[in-house]
C-alpha cells in the first residue's frame, strides 16, 4: 500500500512538471497568465515567476502589465527572494506610482529588505536599503494601516545600527592601547552613535563605554596630562548619572568618580 501511495505522488509530481513544461513553451500568452495566477494561489511561485518575467515584457503597456509586475514581485517575495523581490517592488512603483497596488509594493519592498537584513556584525548596507524604503513607504502613506508597524521597523533596525556600533566601540575599547590610542576610537565612534541615533535603547552602554575609555585614556595617562583628562572624566561621570541615576553599573561610574577625584583640585 505504501509503495502505491509512492508511486502514486510520483507520477503526480511528472504529470504537474509535465504540464508546467508544456504551459512554458506555449505561445498563448493569455493561457500562460492564467497558470501563473493560478500557480502563485497554489504556493507555486518559483512556477508563477518564471512565466511572468516572460509575460511583464510582453504586457509592457497592456492592461494587464500593472497587475503581472506586482504578481511577480510577490512571487519572488513569497519564495523569500528578497533582493530580487524588492528590485521587481521598485520597478512597479515607479511606473504605476499611483497604481493598485502602489502602497503594498512600497511596503513589501521595505518589509522584505528587513527580513533579509543581516547579522549586527556583518555589512549593513541591507539595513539601510530597508530603512530609506520604510522611510520613503511613510512619507507616501503616513496613514496607513501599515504605518506603525513601519515606525516600529525603522527603529529596530535603527538600533542594529546601533548595535554594530556598540560592538566596535567595545572592540576599541578591549584593544586599549594595543598598536596605538585606541581609548580615543572608542569614545569617537560612541559619540557618533549618540549623536545620530540619541534615542536609542543602548544610549547607557555606550555612554558607559565613553566613560570608562576617558578613565582608562586617564589613567595611563602620562602625569603631567592626568589632572587635565581626569577633569574630563568628571564630567562625563555626572554627565552618565544624570541620565542614568539608577543605571546598574552606578558602582563602576562610581568607583572612577573616587579615583579621578584624587587628581582634580577643587
């Protein structure tokens, strides 16, 4: 019984190629478009994408040409081809910018350059494609249904942003002083992480980062230069305390506090 159940799937699976076979090499355009939708309702998008980037050259100006580009865009999406999808997205809202399907293929495109965006510690350049498309998705449609769940993606990958920027700061700060200053590329790229992104959810790590690098920079400081750069480490100590007065690492800020306060006179 089972063998016939195997064989049975088998000779299903032939006959479904076989006709895919015959459909692709048809000539009849209007047939082959039907197929694709009908294969893009059954999940079979790599099926329904193949026809289409036949089909949308040939429907180039037709009535049918809106709807067979956003249906390939989808297909590429559904199969979880998310750059290729998001090229498909762009080419549809630029021609149809007020088309049917203008606003989903705006967000689909944003949307699918999210899923796709990668690991903090990898290249972002995916990220900020992701971004400028959610961007651009609510300067078009600030009201849509869709607009907060757009909103809340921009911050997400604002903070993998972030993230990654966290990560070199705390690189720079491991190495110290290994093959020069590297206290001071610590506290640069912290900076510029708070400077552009001063809302986001590790302000305290890297504010933390810069004081703890100021001390350390202090610290081996030579001794004539050590009162100069310790008043700095004061003021980035009450700077940290005032925006995180309950921080868990209050003791470590605290700690420097003590010992730079035993290099700058009053």
């Amino acid at each position: 019984m089972r063998k016939f159940i195997l064989l049975s799937l088998t000779l299903l699976l032939f006959a479904s190629c076989g006709e895919f076979e015959k459909v692709r090499k048809s000539t009849d355009y209007n047939m082959k478009y039907e197929y694709a939708k009908d294969a893009f309702e059954r999940g079979k998008y790599m099926e329904c994408a193949t026809l289409l980037e036949e089909l949308v050259t040939i429907y180039k100006g037709s009535t049918k040409a809106e709807e067979a580009l956003y249906l390939l865009a989808r297909s590429y999406y559904e199969n979880r081809d998310y750059l290729t999808a998001g090229e498909y997205f762009k080419a549809y809202y630029r021609n149809f910018p007020r088309g049917e399907y203008a606003e989903l293929a705006r967000y689909y495109c944003g949307y699918g350059y999210y899923l796709d965006s990668p690991d903090p510690r990898l290249d972002q350049s995916g990220t900020y494609k992701a971004i400028e498309e959610m961007q651009q998705f609510l300067d078009f449609y600030p009201r849509s249904e869709k607009a907060a769940e757009a909103q809340r993606i921009i911050f997400e990958l604002q903070d993998k942003l972030v993230y990654k920027e966290v990560l070199n700061a705390q690189l720079y700060y491991n190495l110290g002083n290994y093959l020069g200053n590297n206290y001071q590329s610590a506290i640069i790229t912290a900076q510029n992480a708070l400077k552009e992104y001063p809302y986001t959810q590790y302000k305290e790590t890297l504010m933390l980062l810069i004081l703890k690098s100021k001390y350390q920079e202090a610290v081996q400081s030579y001794e004539e230069r050590k009162p100069e750069r310790f008043r700095g480490v004061i003021d980035e100590y009450y700077s940290f305390i005032n925006e995180f007065p309950d921080s868990p690492n209050l003791n470590e800020a605290e700690h420097i506090y003590k010992v730079a306060s035993r290099y700058v006179k009053n």
